[in-house]
C-alpha cells in the first residue's frame, strides 16, 4: 500500500481530563518515596549538600533558607523529619525546633550546628529536638542517626555512594 504507515486518530472528547500537573507530581512523589525531610540552614552549600545527602539515603529532600521559610513550607506539606542550623538570622533551629514540636507533635528533629557540646548541655537538656549533629558530619553519621529513628525505614546503604561530609559550608568527598 503506501508505505506501510499506521495513523492514529484520537477523539479529545473522550479523552478522561488530566489533572494539575502539580497535583499528579505531588501524587507520585507521595507514592514514590513515602518519607519527606525538610532541610533548613542559611548557608547554601549545606543546605545542598545536607538534601543530597537525604536523598542519596532515599527520602524527598525540600530545602529552606531560614526558619521562617520552613514553617511557611510546613503549614502546606507534612514532613516526617527536619533537619535544622542552629545558628540562623530571624528564627534560630532552637526556636523553631520548638515550635514545631507545638505544632507538629510527630516531625522528627535533628539540630544540625558547629557548636561543641560543652557550650550546648543547657540547650540539649530541654529536649526541644530528637537529636543533635555536630559539623563536621558525614553521610555515614547522618545514615546512622536516621536509622535510630523506629518510625523512619532504614536509610538505604550510603555504601553506594561516595562518603559526603558537611564542614564550615564546604562540601567534601571521602
């Protein structure tokens, strides 16, 4: 005949609508990865680093730049865990770990600072986060401190990927 092409021919009136391409994103991101982290820190290599890392330990990393920005990102999406500076301008980590613990009783917190633990006990003692990390910190840490928490599934294998380290804003390879 002519070659043998094949036409399709589609009627868009019985084609099912589409929803938002917002919506479906959100939906199989919700089905992909069942644990979202929120990262938060001023500096914005860390806060780059610290979400790769995540997300080489298989959670859905989002990321803000102060403590104002998390809690605005909060009040429209749950997030399992947060990871957070302590040192940042507007709402110190300290302050917002506590008012997420108002507001959000089951969102796991970590404080991330490079502060040593002596200058830290009193501020440790209150238990306003689940857990602290110290700078430097590498994935291996963070892959293990994730995995004390019983309600998180294990962080995959770091094994897979090169060992990465957060130190003073710089990121390194081991």
């Amino acid at each position: 005949m002519y070659g043998g092409e094949t036409a399709v021919l589609l009627n868009p009136h019985s084609m099912a609508p589409v929803d938002d391409p917002a919506v479906v994103v959100s939906r199989v991101e919700d089905f992909v990865a069942r644990y979202r982290c929120l990262v938060v820190d001023d500096d914005p290599i860390i806060l780059q680093v610290v979400a790769q890392m995540l997300e080489a330990l298989g959670f859905l990393a989002d990321m803000a730049q102060d403590g104002v920005q998390a809690l605005g990102r909060m009040s429209v999406r749950h997030y399992d865990l947060v990871l957070t500076d302590l040192d940042m301008p507007m709402l110190s980590g300290y302050h917002l770990a506590s008012q997420i613990k108002e507001k959000f009783e089951d969102t796991k917190i970590i404080i991330m600072t490079g502060h040593c633990q002596a200058e830290l006990n009193d501020m440790m003692e209150t238990h306003v986060a689940d857990a602290w990390l110290f700078k430097p910190f590498s994935l291996k840490q963070l892959c293990s401190l994730i995995n004390d928490f019983s309600f998180l599934p294990p962080a995959q294998s770091y094994s897979f990927v090169r060992d990465i380290s957060v130190s003073n804003g710089k990121r390194h390879q081991v």
